[in-house]
C-alpha cells in the first residue's frame, strides 16, 4: 500500500498508508490527519482540501484539469505547486508522495 507524507503547517509529519484508488484526500480524512478539512467530500466544490506538492512530486501527478484549476483559486495562499487532494487519485507509482498543509483552509 502506498505511503503518503502529510506534512501539518508547523511541521508535524503524517506518514500514512492509503489503498490505491482513493484520494489523498480520503487518505487524510481516513487516518484523521489534521488540516484537511474536505467540506464537499471530494466532489472538487471547495478548496478546503488544499496542499502544496512536494517539488519532486509535481510532475508525477496527472495533470490539473479546469474544474481543479477553477476551485484553487480560492485556496488559501494558491502557490504553483496546490492541488486540491480529492483530485489526486493513489496509485502504487505515487508511493512516498509527500503533501504539505497551509496554515488553514478556506
């Protein structure tokens, strides 16, 4: 099962494994990590899902279709490397996917 690091704003570290087939975002919700929040449960209608991809993730991930692209803009403190986590789908290639958290969500 692939691992994934969720990295909280003041540094703490989630190291979690998430079937393949869910979203970073399930992962999160599953293992009660602190940060995400998902208010539309994964339907990519907020951005309270938000998190930065580690550099070297970046062009790993499928990339950012328009509705995703529609909805960072109110991320909070968009960089360009967000993405909202419901949109990104585990596979085993994204094991040791690293995803930092904002201060807060939107």
């Amino acid at each position: 099962m692939p691992k994934i690091t969720y990295i909280e704003h003041d540094g703490t570290e989630h190291v979690v494994e998430v079937e393949s087939g869910l979203t970073a975002m399930e992962g999160a919700r599953d293992n009660d990590v602190p940060g995400i929040d998902a208010d539309c449960g994964g339907a990519c209608a907020c951005s309270t899902c938000h998190a930065y991809v580690d550099p070297a993730w970046v062009e790993k991930l499928p990339a950012i279709d328009p509705m995703e692209e529609d909805m960072l803009d109110f991320a909070f403190e968009k960089k360009e490397n967000s993405r909202l986590t419901c949109q990104i789908k585990i596979t085993d290639a994204l094991d040791g996917l690293v995803l930092r958290l904002p201060s807060r969500q939107v």
